[in-house]
C-alpha cells in the first residue's frame, strides 16, 4: 500500500487526485497539504473533494506529511521550491504536475534528484504521452515541406501558457524541423510565414480540461493530431501511477514515459 500526500489537495488537481486514490487498492490518502491561506483549512480532503470522509484533514504544517511515502505536488510554481525543500528534508519520493516551470526550478529539481526520486511531467495522461510520440514520427517524415502550427485549448482559470504540454511538443517540433524560430500568435502584417517556423497558440475559455493538436500543413494536404482531455481524472490516474511506480525508488530523475512504458 503506498501512502501520498498531495500537495494543493483542495485544487482542481488535488480533489480529483483524492477522489482517484479513494478509488485504487494499492494506495492510500496519508497527507494533504494546502497553502496557510486555504480556507478549508481543518477540513477532511475527502468531504472537499466530494466524496466519503478520508480521515485526513487539510493542512498546511508539512510535517503533517511524515507518514507519506511518495508527495504529488499540482500547485504553483512560487510553491514549488518550499515542497521541493520539504520532500528533500524528509527524504520522500516526488512527482511533480506543476506547469509554468522556468529553468530555476528545474535546476531545483535536478539538485533534489541527487537525494530522492523526482519525477515531473507537464502532462500525466497516456494519450498526450502517445501523440507525443506520433507528434515525433510526422514531424521527422514532414518537417520537409510542412508547416507545422500547435493550438492548445485550456479553461478560463489557467494561469501559464502556453501550456507544458505544449511546451513538450514544441520541443519535439523544434528538434526535428531543426529550428529555434517559434512565433507565439500573430496579428498584424505579417507578411508571409516563413518555412521552419513553428506557430504556437494558446485558447482559454469556460471549463476546456486541456486540448492539444498539432496540426502539418502541405499542398494540398493536412494532418492533423489531436488530443482531448474530457476529464482531470487522466491526469490524476498517471501521476497515481507515478507515485506508485516511484515509491522506494533510489534517487535520480525519473520520466512518465518510463512509468507508461512508451
Ligand atoms: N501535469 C499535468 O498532467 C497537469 C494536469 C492539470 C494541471 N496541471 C498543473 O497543475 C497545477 C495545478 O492545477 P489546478 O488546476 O489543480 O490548479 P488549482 O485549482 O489552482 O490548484 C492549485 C492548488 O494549490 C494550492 N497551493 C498554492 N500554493 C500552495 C502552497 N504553498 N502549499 C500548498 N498548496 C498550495 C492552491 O491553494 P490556494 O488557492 O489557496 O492558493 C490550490 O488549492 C497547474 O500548474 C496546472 O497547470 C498539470
């Protein structure tokens, strides 16, 4: 039985992921953090995430986490270096779901992988994992003669963009078109695009859960590659997979697409 704690536990990410472990066997809700401004604070996190008691109550004193074996943490980058320090000072494994990164916080994460398992993944589900994948393969056989464009879709309360998984396939765009020229949205005269550029656009509106397509565009063709998340409980089921995939892991880096088998 793998005991988490999650970290932001009464977030949108937070709740689903409580609601998920109430769900699977083979782990338990040990801990649930949450900043000192929450004002559920002293509640159980299984009545904040609508379901049955849980027994374990919001708090934001991180040695509340002790009995955890593995922490997930979906909450803000200014929080990230705090529970970073916390997963570090008591010797837990750490998967990590926060987007909006910069390099400093990777350089963080890097440091605290020397001492615990880390694992952080912009997108936990299996599906964009996949497309990543086939992202890759069209982008190797079109980058000669496609122009290539990523529209991301979020809801209204997203605070980054563009999104991490974005992010994840620009990378993979910009390796095999072999170019740094990214232009994020256009407006204006913007004369023709040039060939290599990559287009990135970012939608925000309503309860969007997270969209993703990639879209090669040729003479005369188009291929587009599509991903959809119609629920949150994707991205909670992966990162539960991680934690559980991480737990008693010797410390080091570790990847979702090693926890997926992709
Ligand atoms: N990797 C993936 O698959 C994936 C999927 C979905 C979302 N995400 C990312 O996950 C993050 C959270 O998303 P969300 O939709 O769940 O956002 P959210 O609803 O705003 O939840 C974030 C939670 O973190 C809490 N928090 C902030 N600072 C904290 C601290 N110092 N200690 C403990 N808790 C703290 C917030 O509390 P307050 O509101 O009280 O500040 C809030 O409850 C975002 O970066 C999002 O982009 C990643």
């Amino acid at each position: 039985m793998v005991k988490i704690g999650i970290m932001g536990a009464a977030g949108k990410m937070g709740r689903t992921l409580v609601q998920v472990i109430n769900q699977d066997p083979e782990c338990c809700l040990a801990g649930a953090l949450e900043s000192s401004s929450c004002p559920l604070l002293g509640q159980d996190a299984g009545t904040v995430a609508g379901i049955q008691p849980q027994g374990i109550f919001l708090s934001s004193d991180p040695e509340s986490l002790g009995p955890c074996d593995v922490f997930i943490d979906f909450t803000t980058p200014e929080a990230l270096p705090s529970h970073v320090e916390i997963a570090t000072r008591q010797g837990k494994a750490f998967v990590v779901g926060t987007t909006g990164l910069q390099q400093a916080h990777f350089d963080l994460l890097e440091k605290a992988s020397k001492t615990i398992a880390v694992l952080w993944a912009p997108n936990f589900s299996v599906g964009v994992n996949l497309i990543a994948k086939l992202v890759q393969i069209a982008a190797n056989v079109l980058s000669a003669g496609f122009d290539v464009e990523i529209i991301e879709a979020h809801h209204r309360l997203k605070k980054d963009a563009p999104s991490g998984t974005a992010i994840k396939l620009l990378e993979v765009l910009k390796e095999a078109y072999r170019t740094s020229d990214v232009v994020y949205g256009r407006q204006g005269i913007t004369g023709e695009r040039p060939a290599h550029q990559i287009g990135v656009h970012a939608i925000r509106g309503g309860d969007i859960v997270g969209d993703h397509t990639v879209s090669f565009c040729g003479i005369g063709e188009r291929i587009e590659i599509t991903h959809r998340a119609s629920s949150r409980e994707t991205f909670a089921r992966g990162a539960i997979r991680a934690a559980k995939y991480l737990a008693g892991k010797s410390p080091g880096r570790y990847t979702i697409e090693e926890v997926l088998g992709l």
